[in-house]
C-alpha cells in the first residue's frame, strides 16, 4: 500500500489557508496514486486557543470539507483538527475519513500538554481507539500520547497492527521524537506512522516562537526507518507491506510472552 505524509507549517488562527494547503496536498497526493494520506495535529488552526475559541462553530465545517475532498479524490484522509465538543467546549481530535467520504475512527487526545497548559482550553478524550481501516486494525494517538506508552500497548493488546499518530512536536526534543517513535513501533511490533508539524508558530512577544523540526517518520515493526522525513515542508510517501506485522509478531512472540499475571 502506498501511503503519504503532509508534513507543513500550520498558519496560526487561519484555517481558509490551511484547508487550501491541505486540498493541495490531497490533490497531489492522488496523483501519485497514494492511498492514505496523513495529516499534522491541529492542522487547520494550530494553538491559538483564544483565536481558536472563536472558530469553534466552524470548526466542524472544516472537518467536513476535509471529509468531502477525501470522497471527491478518492483518498483517505488521517489528521487532527480543532472541534467543539457536546458541552461546548473546544477538543483535539483526530478523525480517519476513507476514500468514500465515511468516518472510520474519532479520537480525541487522551493526554494534554500540561507544560503548554492545553488543559486549560482544551477538553480531554477519555477512550481509547482502534478501528478497522484500510491499514488493518489501526490504532489513534495525538502529540503528547507518545510519552505514554501504555495507551499504545492498549491498543496492540485490541489488535492494532498499525499506529498513527498526528503532532506537533518541536524542538529541543527531537531526539525524544525519534527515540519514542522507534520505541513504539518495536514495543508493539507494529508499524508506526508520525506525522509532525514543521515551521514557526508565534505566541507573542512575551513567549516567543516554537519551533516544530518536522522529521516525520515511517517506522516498521522491527523498528527499521522506512522513511523520515527533513524540517521541510512536502509530500512524503512510503510503500507499506502490512504482511510484514505478523511475521515478525510470530518469528519474535514478546506480545505473547507477557506476563499478564504480574502487569
């Protein structure tokens, strides 16, 4: 199977602009005859959350537009995106709609980043999913849930023979980034998809810029590197044999050598 990462600068609080840029990618991705195509976190408004609380009752239109351009080209679309939740409050949720236009998974961030205070604008997901997509059994994770790996674990022990992930991850911790993902993949034999931010995003004078550093990856379940990518912007695709998650599950069975009766 062949799949892509969209690895871009999301512009702050403007979201007509990145569901352009994000069009253009769907596009280009369908030219090259890709599959699945992945997304960043919060890929159509980034982390202005004053800004953000005034999207939030287009926020769901975004997400349809999104859904709409994945039947219209014939692509399934992975990312995460701004939502405003049943009691009125904003969320970070990621969807996977498949190349029909139809909704396969919903999962919003179970972990919030307290160093950047997210818990104060943002409402947590409070389950774990993995569904049936054009991967296999996949399982959803945004940014932060990387630390966390027994949300990951969780997901295995469901089934899941492929993770994604969507972030924004920036630096000086892009070593923890390519540490953890490597990790999670060889943990859980399972292919691992990450998809990252790349570029500046502003918060004002007093704090400053952060920066995110891209290097979205594409690791496989012995935890070998299919693809990473730069800092850049751009189009990163990747052929996938899924087969790959079984033999490897049966050749080495630390899954089934847990020992469930002590953790």
């Amino acid at each position: 199977m062949k799949i892509a990462l969209a690895q871009f600068s999301v512009a702050r609080g403007q979201p007509d602009l990145n569901i352009s840029k994000i069009i253009k990618y769907i596009e280009s991705a369908k030219a090259q005859r890709v599959e699945v195509l992945f997304l960043p976190e919060m890929c159509t408004t980034g982390f202005d959350w004053a800004k953000n609380k005034s999207l939030l009752d287009e926020a769901g239109e975004s997400v349809e537009i999104i859904r709409r351009q994945a039947a219209t080209s014939g692509v399934s679309v992975c990312g995460s995106f701004l939502e405003k939740t049943e009691t009125g409050n904003a969320a970070n949720t990621l969807y996977y709609f498949n190349s029909d236009g139809k909704k396969l998974a919903k999962y919003r961030k179970v972990h919030l980043f307290t160093l950047f205070h997210e818990e104060a604008h943002v409402e947590a997901g409070n389950a774990i999913i993995v569904a049936d997509t054009e991967l296999g059994e996949t399982g959803f994770s945004i940014c932060y849930d990387l630390r966390f790996p027994e949300l990951f674990r969780k997901c295995a022990l469901a089934g899941a023979e492929v993770q994604v992930l969507a972030a924004a991850f920036p630096h000086p911790r892009l070593d923890h980034w390519q540490t953890l993902v490597r990790a999670r993949a060889i943990e859980n034999q399972c292919f691992f998809i990450a998809t990252n931010q790349c570029g500046y995003e502003g918060h004002g004078v007093d704090i400053g810029k952060t920066h995110y550093f891209g290097h979205s990856m594409v690791v496989d379940p012995w935890g070998e590197i299919v693809i990473e990518a730069d800092e850049s912007e751009g189009l990163f695709t990747a052929e996938l044999d899924f087969t790959k998650v079984g033999k490897i599950r049966n050749e080495l069975t630390a899954l089934k050598d847990r020992r469930s009766d002590l953790y």
